[in-house]
C-alpha cells in the first residue's frame, strides 16, 4: 500500500512537472526524496536567458528564468559542495567537492531573483554584484565568476550570435 502511494504521488508530481512516463531516465533524474527534476534543455535555457537579458524582466516569466538558469548550473556542474539559494523560487547544489550532509552548507550562495537574472545574462559581474550587496557568498568555494554569466550551451559566450 505504500509503495502505491509513492508511486500515485509521483505522478501527480510528474504531472505537474509536464513530465512524460515514457522520458525514461535521460529526461527525469530522481533525487534523494524521490521527487523527479527534469533536464533543462538547450531550448529551454536560450528562452530563459531571453528573459534574463532583458532590463526589466517580465515578472509572469521570471520564476521560470530563475528556476532554468539555476538548475542548468547544477546540471553543468553537478555536486554538492556550493548551495545557490535564490528565495523565493530555487535552491540547488552544485560543484564536486566537500558535501555537507546536515544544517547550513558551508559554502552558500544567495541572492535575490532580479539580481540573479542580471548575473546569468551578464548585465551585472559578479564581482560588482557582491561589493554592492546584491549577492551573500560564504565559504570558500562560493565565487561563481568561472561560471557566469551562462549560455546557452558551454562552448558558446553571451556575446556571441
């Protein structure tokens, strides 16, 4: 009877996430708690960073934005040594290294959403992100420079067409 509903709760979830059954394991990763987190495509993350890129970000859009261009980090990079918190839409973790297991990480990440688009385009650097406030960095290995601003896939930079 459990395992039932696990598996009922599991649907509903992939319901929700617009997730086919039949995915299969490239399309649906599970994670520890057994809820599925879908693979952000190419697509996917060039829209986002549509959004990103512009001044004022559509505000119906944004949540999307945020969510994609985190989870393509995590994805990019995958790990849990650095959480990146960006309230109140996502948390991931990502980058190989020490991973904590209980309480606060001890290399963290947080920042506000208008911030983070700006960061992901490239409108803002992360250097003049953190001397203005706008992102809180702890531990060591909580420096994001090497991977932003994103594009839409590794080998390409913001700038190019």
């Amino acid at each position: 009877m459990r395992a039932a509903r696990r598996t009922a709760s599991q649907d509903v979830v992939r319901d929700a996430l617009a997730v086919a059954p039949e995915a299969g394991p490239a399309r649906v990763r599970r994670l520890g708690s057994g809820v599925p987190r879908r693979t952000v495509t190419e697509q996917e993350l060039r829209d986002a960073l549509a959004v990103a890129s512009t001044d004022e970000p559509d505000p119906a859009l944004t949540p999307d934005a945020v969510r994609r261009t985190a989870a393509t980090i995590a994805q990019r990079h995958p790990g849990k040594a650095v959480e990146i918190r960006i309230p109140p839409y996502i948390a991931v973790q990502a980058f190989t290294g020490v991973r904590h297991t209980r309480g606060t990480p001890p290399n963290v990440v947080e920042t506000d959403p208008a911030t983070w688009l700006a960061l992901v385009s490239g409108r803002t650097s992360w250097a003049g992100a953190l001397a203005d406030g706008a992102v809180r960095a702890s531990g060591t290995r909580a420096d994001l420079s090497a991977v932003l601003p994103l594009a839409a896939s590794p080998s390409e930079t913001v700038g190019e067409a």
